[in-house]
C-alpha cells in the first residue's frame, strides 16, 4: 500500500476571488473533500460513520503556508500522509502542488469524536489499524 493518498481538484470559479487567485477559504473547504476521500478510501465513509455509527473526525487543529498562488482552473494534486496516530486524534500533512510547483501545505490534527456527548473517544479498532497501516515520518513522506 502507497503511504501516500493522492488525488487532484480542479480549481473552478466558486474557489476563486474576482482576480481569478484561489480564495483561502476554499482551499480549505477542497481540503476537507480530499480528507472526506481519504476516509472513504480507507473503507469508513463519512456519510457511514456519521449517520450509522454517531462519531466523526473534526479539525482540532491546522496550520498553513501558503508559498505561490494557484488561479482559476488550474488542476491541484493533494498529497495526505499520516504522521502521527493517538489514542483519539491523527496527525497528517497536507502537500500541493500544480506541476511540479509546491503552491501550499498544511498539517492538521483531526479528534475521533462522539456526536451525540460531544466529547473525544478512542478510535474504533478497525479505523486505528487503517490508520496505522499509512503512518509514515515526514522524511519517508518527503514533506
């Protein structure tokens, strides 16, 4: 298995100011589809977590540099590697790109979270070995 989950987005007008420069607050939105994806990949789809099983993964924590601005249209490869698991929370870092240029990153915290008491919990057993699966340093990852 990659330890790697790569996917791309399409920058479209909705993502961008009037200058045709992605907005940062889409970014983050499309940040969260790629996340969405990655569960889905692993095999725990949210709408399936959420709705069936009552717990989630929300952001605890995200940092970001935003290094060259991407524009409207352009296609952005996401690149999610996990870098740390606990015993409630993940640590993964976030890299895209368009082309070979690095246009931002980020590192982002999410919390296994139970929706109905609102309050941390372990995670399940299988999502912690799916997890575990893809843990990989920051120099195996290459960012």
């Amino acid at each position: 298995m990659d330890k790697i989950f790569t996917t791309e987005r399409e920058l479209r007008f909705g993502d961008c100011d009037i200058s045709g420069t992605a907005y940062f607050p889409s970014y983050l939105d499309i940040l969260n589809s790629v996340n969405e994806e990655f569960w889905a990949v692993m095999g725990f789809p949210w709408h399936h977590i959420i709705w069936n099983e009552r717990w989630g993964t929300p952001t605890v924590h995200l940092s970001c540099d935003f290094s060259k601005p991407s524009f409207f249209g352009e296609t952005l490869r996401f690149e999610l590697g996990v870098v740390k698991v606990g015993r409630s929370s993940v640590t993964v870092r976030h890299r895209i790109s368009c082309g070979e240029e690095i246009r931002w990153s980020s590192t982002q915290v999410l919390a296994a979270s139970d929706l109905d008491k609102h309050i941390s919990i372990a995670w399940p057993d299988a999502m912690r070995k799916a997890l575990e699966a893809r843990l990989a340093t920051p120099d195996e990852l290459g960012f």
